[in-house]
C-alpha cells in the first residue's frame, strides 16, 4: 500500500520561510504533487515535482528526492493568506493521486 | 469558463434515504474524479473516470456508484446513505496524461443522521 506522511501542524511567522515535509513508503510512481485547501474551500493545485530535485514558482518551491523517498514544499515570503491546509500527493500515471493527511500551516503576526 | 461545478452545496439526508451528486466540468477533460475528505484526513479517492464511459474505483468505493454520463458530467450516487458516509464530497477533473494536476469542484457538504 502507499503511506505519506506530513506534519498535522506547523507555525510560522509573518514574512518568514517555512518548510512542509512528506515521506512516503511507496514504490514505482511517477512523481509529487502539492495542494492548498483554505479552510472550507476547494483544494488547488500548487506545484509537482515529476523529477528530483527543485521546482520554482514564484514564493513556492518543491523538491523530491525518491532515493531519500521524501518531498518538501517551501514557502518564502509569508503572508497572512498562506495560512490554509497543505498537502502532498504521489501521482501513479494512471491519473490517480493517493493523498497525504495535510498540514495545517498557521501564520503568525 | 466555470471550471468545475457540483450541486448541491449543502444536504443533510436520513439513514437509508438515496441522493446523486452532480459534477460537471467545462474544461473538456477527459479524467474526471470523485473524493470524499473528512475532519482532518486528505481525500480518499471514492471512483475515478479516464475518459467517458469508463469508471474505476478507487480507495473507497463501498456504498457508492458512479455514472460518467458524458464527457462534461460525472454523477455519484448514494444508494442507501449512511452516516458513515457523512463528510464533505469533492468532484475533480484533469487533462488526459495530466492526473498530477486536478481541478477541483467546490465541495458537497453531506450529513447523514
């Protein structure tokens, strides 16, 4: 089976750099996807990562390394507006995606 | 373009009573997706559909069908509601090739007594 697993929750401040971690337990995918969900709203894609290394886009930056099998999300510059649930997603190419827990991100003053 | 839309909103139903929740998408994807999330889990993937016609099931399908009723809607079905069945139902859909990237429909908020 696939497990992922993030932070339930994480604090940042205002204007600072913070880092969501995913590890996986899961074999032959072909890559990483991110999702923001807002509370009571509908989850959105943010970024994949269909290689290893880092992918940019704008304040969010992913990386995937599968012989460490882990992925992070790093987010710079943070606003009040950030503050929302995060999560990670394994892409199996049979256009499925088995979800992580999420993490809830709280931005601080 | 509306992207995806789901109906209804909102639906408190009683223990054995049956609803359909409707998704229809204006993005002419192929991949269409239903997922239910609740308190504080991810989505599990309920059925999914790769182009119209087919269906699949995913992680979660007991107490559930599906009808991809053409290539712009794809309804689900609840047959004898439980209120193990209580959470907020998401439908999805994608470019074909594309699964990583998932649009999502604004939620169903579902309570069953």
């Amino acid at each position: 089976g696939q497990s992922l697993e993030q932070p339930s929750e994480v604090t940042a401040v205002e204007g600072a750099i913070v880092q969501i971690n995913c590890t996986y337990q899961t074999s032959g995918f072909y890559g990483l996807s991110w999702y923001q969900q807002h509370d009571g709203g509908a989850p959105t894609f943010l970024s994949y990562n269909g290689l290893d290394g880092l992918e940019e886009t704008g304040r969010f930056s992913s990386f995937l390394s599968r012989s460490d099998s882990y992925g992070y999300l790093l987010l710079q510059e943070l606003q009040m507006k950030d503050s929302a649930s995060y999560f990670c997603a394994v892409h199996f190419g049979n256009e499925k995606l088995t979800f992580g827990t999420g993490t809830r991100l709280t931005i601080i003053p | 373009n509306a992207g995806v839309t789901q109906t209804p909103k909102f639906q408190v139903l009683k223990t054995g009573q049956s609803m359909t929740l409707q998704c229809a998408q204006d993005m002419n994807h192929n991949s269409m997706y239903w997922y239910r999330q609740d308190p504080g889990m991810g989505l599990r993937l309920i059925y999914y559909s790769a182009s119209e016609g087919t269906t699949d099931k995913g992680e979660v399908p007991n107490g559930y069908n599906v009808s991809r009723l053409n290539k712009r809607e794809f309804s689900l079905r609840l047959e004898s509601a439980a209120p193990s069945q209580t959470s907020v139902y998401f439908c999805a859909s994608s470019e074909s090739g594309q699964g990583y990237e998932q649009y999502f429909g604004p939620g169903t908020r579902l309570t069953v007594t």
